[in-house]
C-alpha cells in the first residue's frame, strides 16, 4: 500500500534567492505552505506502472492537496496513482517568480515484485489538467548501477524502461523542462522515487534466442552505407539488436499482462555473463552483466540456397514456402538436442535474409510459428534489422526515426516500412507476433495476433512521429487506448503457460486433459483435472475467436479454476455478438490450464445427439463421455458394457482384468459371485493382469462410501473411482483408479499416446464402458449416471 512521508519546507528569499535552513519541528515538518500557486508550479512527478488512464485493477491511492482556506494537507480522491517516492529529504520547487514558493509531493509506493530486467513505467509529471508540460525526464538506477537514462516528457505524459538489478531497486526520476526554471543546487528540484524488487526466475523454461546463419555465411545483415558506416552490419550488432528487441518484447509482454490483471507474469531468457549490452557504455568500459545469451547457429545449408526464391515466403511464384522453416527446425533439434519430455521454446533470426533489387521480394525469410513435439519455434528474417535499437539508450531514436527507407539497399517489408520507425515496429512486432504463434497464440481479431504491432511504437513513446503508412501525422499524445495489445485470449493462455510460471504457483497435475459429458437436459458438464481455463466461441463461419468464456479469477495456490463446469446452448449464444446469436452452429474450443484443448466441433449436435444416451436396465439414464481414440483399424467393432454393479446392489466388483501387449486388447470385469463381463478381447500377456479391490475395516470410513453410493451392503469397501488412459489413435495403456487412491500402475504402452484421466463429474458414477475393438482397443469412454 502507498504511504506519504511527512515533507519539510524550504523558503527562498526573493532578494537573494537563497535557501535559508528549515525548521525541522517534528510537530510540523511540513511548515506553512502558500496557497496560492504559479501558473508553471508542477504539483508533483507522477509515475506508474500502469498509465492512469489505463485499466484500474485497484484503486488509486489518494495524493495531497493543499486547501486554500486553511493551508492544511487534505485528500484528493481518484488521483493517479504515483509510482513510488520517498524519504524524508526536502523536496522544492524553484519557479520564476521567487516570491511564490510550491512543494514538490512525492508520495511513496512500493512498485512490489517484477520478474524482468527491463521495466516498462508510464507516468505524469505534475498535474495535466492544468498546464502541459514538455521536457526530460531522467532514470537514476540503484546505487549507479546502470547509466542514467533520458527519456522525453510529452504533454506531461512520460514512458520509460529503466534497467533493474537483482533484488531491492531504488529509482529516482528527475524532472527537468526549458519551461520551469532550475535551482543552482546540485539536488534536482523536480524529482520522485519507486522502489521495485525484482526477482529473477530460474524455475520455469526460458526462451532461447537464436540467430541461424548458413554454413559459409559473412554473417552480415542488410543495411544501407550511413548505417554501415556508422554502427557496422557484421554479427557483434546483429546480436545486440536482436538481444534489446527481445527485451522489449518482455518489457511489452509483462506490462501487457499486468493490465490484464494477472500479476507481474512473463517469460525469461536463458542469460549468461558477458559483456553488456544493454547500454552502449558497457561495450566501451568492458562492463560484464548476466544479460541474454543468443545462440548463433549455423546450418548445413548455404547462403545461396537459403535464398533460392522457391523458399522465399512473399515470392508468389515459390513453391516451398515453408522450407525456410523446415531447415530452421533442423538445425535447432540439431544445436539444443531435445530430450522427450524437454520443451524447448526457441525464438530464431534468420540473419542471410535478403532484399532482392530484381525480384523486388525479401528472400531467405520466412514469418512462421508453431511447432510439435519437444520444440516450438518461430522464425523471422533481418530484414528490418538496421533500424532496432541496439540499447536502451537508442530506443527513443529507433521509434522516432523519420529517415526514409532506401529500398536499394532495405525492403520496404509489406509496403508499412517506410521509414526507420516503421520498419521497426514491423521487424520488432511481427516477429513477437510469430513468438505469439510458438506460445500457442491463434490469430486474433486484434492485437499482436492480428497487425496491431504497427502501432508498437506507442508503447514506448508518448508523441508519435509522421507516418509514412497513414500518410498523416502521428498521434499526438499516445495513451493506452492508443496503444497495441495482446488480445485477451492471449494473455489466458500465457497465465498457466509454462514459461509464464511464478515461483508463488503451486504445481499443476501433470495432465493437461479435458472430458466432455453430455448429460442430458440440454447441458454438458466439463472437467479437467487441472481446471478448465477459458472457453472460445465460435458461430458458424467464424474464423477466429470473437466470443468467449473465462473462468480464471481464481489463482492455483487458492483453487485455481474451477475443475467442473456446466455449459448449456444458451450461456454460449448469450456471450456471441447479436449479428451472430442466430447461428444454428456453434464450435468450442475449450483449453485447461495444464495447456490442453478440447474441440467440440457441434455443440448443439453433441447435446441433442442420442448417440450419447444409453438405457440403463433398471430403467435410469446413462450417457457416454467423449471417446478418445479413433476406432480406425480394420475391423473395428463397437463394444459396449453396463457393470452390473451400476443396477443390481448385490453385486460386488472385486477385481479387473487387464489384458495388454504394447496396447490395450480388454478389460474383465470381475464379481464376488464368480461371474464376469468382458470388454474387448482376451488377449497379450497371458491370463491378463488383475487388480483387486480391497476392503474398509473402520467403521466410519465404510459408512462414508456407503452412504455416498446409496448401498447398504457393508461389504462394499474400495470401489472403482475411474481410469487413466495412454491414447492417441488407439488405446496405448490404462491404469485403474480406486475411491481409496490407489492406483494400479499402467497396464500396456505407459508412454504411448497422451495422458487421459476420466472420473465421472461430481454428483455421477461409472454405469459402464463403451468404445470399439479391432486387432485391438482403438476407442474407450465412460458411461454414467447420477
């Protein structure tokens, strides 16, 4: 919470303009402060985290006023929110009319616990409402640890990245304008602190960076001759280039999720010690930081052959469009050696791409995303790469840039690039847009995941400069709402994604699953086990996302979301736009927060089928969960069994047997009367497996599970609570789970297939199995009932 520190007056003479000594009376530190104030007084320097115009997730704390009646310190509700500030140094204000003296308020706050190295702050200098104000605004780091930055104040308005070393940070930020007149002391006037903790992470898999280059490549970058001449084109620049717009993304990325209210959340680069690049000072005094380690990576491919037009992505006439990817992937399995169960997020610059004067298209580029298996990855080409910023210190000139581009020498990519700024917000925005892909990001209808990245200057900026896109000027002063974004979706996805884990997470169950039952009257019930995260909306025809439901209020370490949902038509029509509420179709892609996705291809089919129903023979209703596998083999027959258990109440379960080779061939259900039902076939190992249920001695634990299964047979003790599958085409293996938590250990392929766990919803139980059977198992689901 902010707290205000008590301030001490200074006065000044309008003879001399000296500062005479304070009184520092602890009964009245503050002395008297004049009410009346200059048409240039500045009230204070805010700052924060978040602009005040943006999504308010918490209330602003209220600032200090001075009340013209009576001189006394009074709240103003509603305020923006100051960054942060402090101490109990005087804090003054010299104006030009020294007859008339102001304070400057810096109230504190303490920013809390940030997660990256680079930290986007939005702030107010003053009070806009009543004068704007332009000018400078100066970042002192902690303890001089990283060199004072300048960052331009526009309209009173200011963004800044300022540069956080491991644990507690103290900033100062120093105002100073042409307009406002400076004190001869050697203490800035204008000033105000925050206080951040920034916590690295190291528990949660990073993403590498890569720049691929072919085998005999000069490991040069397009750039024009001032450029070359002036900063040089050869792999040194390259990778601080790419390392400072990797930071950007971060610093874009976890401002991105803040406003979205899911924390200080965002992903981490693998970093090594070596010489810094983050400020050009670093390289001159040989400074070593831990900063991001780019992996330079070179493929058995040439230059030349990374630059046939058959490969090129905007030639129309190619044919191969997606080798560039095929080749990257390659080589990146090749330099990372994944292992199963390894995930590898990789990030890759493909630094030979090239701007064809004769074909007028950019060869050795590609702009993908996506992946499989134990790596996902997305590829992006140089071709914008003169124009990122190289430090901290140049970002302001990378996106104020005007200089044309000189397309004998650079492409002008997608006709958006034509000037320095420009290009940089395609080259910097479109590849974040192709790591979106890496993170499981969709296209959007905005944001990121559409083209908002042309606008990604505005992040960084206040004032934007002419647009030779628009054709028009920039926009004055860049607010939020001004701003590109990722979408909404986006950011649940990245809330339980892997690489977005804080260390206050509790661990997730291992399996990502969703289970889809209808369940009659209209409804489907939805669980997962660990929890069901959000759920997108599609009407007929609809490409990407316009409608959804979200049920991530909760965090894991308090619940999490919630593991059991009831979906209905109604409640997915009532969220779609009204120019599609009509639509007879309706598709659901529902996503866990372990990062598993379920489609529904026609929910209103899947609730109005009676394929699912089954008629129980005592007359109750049953219904088939969704089935997992294929039944695609030759021969393939449906099977179909209703435990006994699930209508007769004499009936005791005592075993199941398994049987299994590399697959699953069936299951034998066993009763204490020496009667069994079969399901699929007596094959595999032979005489199968058998799991046997055991029995309650204590009393009070056999009245719990009798009571919760209606059953008054008290020799019913441990019971059948579900299963866990191993599936993918057909059924790999499956392991029995028991009321008591036991579990079996899994019978056939134990690493075949994806893990599937179904347990009936809360309020039902198993009545039975149903699936189909070829040379073997190849579909199973639950049959229940309440």
């Amino acid at each position: 919470m902010p707290f205000f520190k008590e301030l001490r007056r200074k006065k000044t003479s309008s003879k001399t303009g000296k500062f005479p000594n304070s009184s520092n009376n602890s009964n009245d530190s503050n002395g008297t402060v004049p009410t009346t104030k200059s048409s240039s007084t500045i009230n204070s320097v805010y700052a924060s985290s978040t602009p005040p115009s943006s999504i308010q997730p918490h209330q602003s704390t209220p600032t200090l006023v001075t009340s013209k009646s009576t001189g006394a310190m009074t709240p103003l509700p509603q305020r923006p929110m100051p960054l942060s500030s402090v101490s109990n140094r005087s804090s003054f204000m010299a104006l030009p009319d020294l007859t008339r003296l102001s304070t400057l308020w810096a109230p504190a706050k303490v920013l809390g616990q940030v997660h990256q190295k680079v930290l986007l702050v939005y702030g107010q200098i003053g009070d806009p409402s009543e004068k704007t104000l332009d000018g400078t605004l100066t970042v002192c780091h902690h303890q001089d640890s990283f060199p004072a930055t300048m960052w331009p104040v526009s309209d009173s308005h200011f963004k800044a990245l300022v540069h956080l070393t491991p644990g507690p940070n103290r900033l100062r930020f120093d105002f100073s304008s042409p307009k406002i007149a400076s004190t001869n002391s050697s203490l800035p006037a204008h000033s105000s602190w925050i206080n951040v903790n920034f916590l690295p992470l190291i528990n949660s898999p990073p993403l590498q960076l890569v720049i691929l280059l072919g085998k005999d490549s000069p490991a040069t970058f397009d750039a024009v001759p001032e450029r070359k001449q002036r900063e040089g084109n050869d792999l040194d620049i390259a990778v601080r280039k790419f390392r400072m717009a990797a930071y950007l993304w971060q610093a874009f990325t976890g401002e991105q999720m803040y406003r979205n209210g899911f924390g200080r959340r965002c992903f981490r680069f693998e970093e090594e010690w070596q010489t810094g690049s983050l400020t050009f000072r670093d390289k001159e005094m040989g400074q070593m930081r831990n900063e991001a380690k780019v992996h330079v990576v070179r493929t058995e491919k040439t230059v030349k052959e990374l630059r046939d037009l058959e490969f090129a992505q905007q030639y129309d006439n190619a044919t191969r469009k997606g080798e560039l990817y095929s080749i990257a992937m390659e080589a990146v399995k090749g330099h990372f050696k994944p292992v199963k169960g390894q995930m590898q997020y990789i990030s890759l610059l493909l630094l030979d791409a090239h701007w064809d004067t004769k074909a007028k298209t950019i060869t050795g580029h590609a702009a993908l995303g996506g992946g499989a298996g134990e790596v996902q990855l997305a590829v992006f080409g140089s071709q914008a790469l003169q124009s990122y910023p190289a430090s901290i210190e140049e970002v302001v000139h990378a996106f104020s840039d005007c200089t044309r581009t000189n397309t004998n020498f650079v492409a002008n990519d997608c006709n958006e690039s034509g000037s320095n700024w420009e290009a940089a917000n395609i080259g910097i925005g479109a590849h974040l847009h192709e790591t979106g892909h890496l993170f499981g990001c969709p296209h959007q209808e905005s944001g990121i995941m559409l083209r908002d990245y042309v606008r990604l200057n505005r992040t960084f900026l206040c004032r934007e400069p002419y647009s030779t896109r628009t054709k028009s000027p920039g926009v004055r002063l860049c607010l939020p709402k001004d701003e590109c974004s990722w979408h909404r979706l986006d950011a649940l996805r990245f809330k339980y994604h892997p690489c977005f884990r804080l260390p206050t997470d509790a661990l997730l169950n291992p399996d990502e699953s969703i289970q889809v039952w209808p369940a009659g009257n209209g409804k489907a019930l939805i669980t997962a086990p660990t929890g069901i995260s959000f759920v997108e909306i599609f009407a007929d025809g609809d490409e990407t996302c316009r409608a959804w439901l979200e049920y991530s209020n909760g965090d894991v370490q308090s619940g999490g979301p919630p593991r059991q949902i009831v979906l209905t038509e109604n409640d997915l029509k009532a969220r779609l736009p009204d120019d599609r509420k009509s639509s007879k179709k309706l598709r659901i892609n529902i996503y866990s927060a372990g990062q598993g996705c379920h489609e529904v291809v026609d929910f209103n089919a899947l609730l109005k089928s009676k394929n699912h129903m089954v008629k129980l023979p005592n007359g109750q209703s049953g219904f088939k969960g969704c089935k997992l596998g294929n039944s695609g083999q030759e021969g393939s027959q449906p099977e179909q069994v209703i435990l006994e258990t699930a209508h007769i109440q004499t009936k005791l379960l005592t075993s199941i047997k398994v049987y299994h080779g590399f697959a699953l061939d069936g299951l034998e259900f066993l009763y204490e009367d020496s009667t069994s039902q079969m399901f699929g076939k007596r094959r595999g190992q032979p005489g199968g497996s058998e799991f046997m249920f055991g029995t309650l001695k204590a009393h009070a634990r056999l009245v719990a599970i009798r009571s919760a299964h209606r059953s008054s047979d008290t020799r019913r003790g441990e019971i059948l609570l579900g299963f866990y599958l191993r599936a993918g085409l057909w059924i790999d293996g499956i392991e029995i789970l028991t009321s008591l938590g036991r579990r079996s250990g899994v019978f056939g392929n134990a690493n075949g297939g994806s893990g599937h766990t179904l347990i009936p919803p809360r309020g039902y139980s198993i009545a039975g199995v149903s699936g189909s059977c070829g040379q073997w198992v190849d579909g199973f689901s639950l049959i229940i009932t309440r």
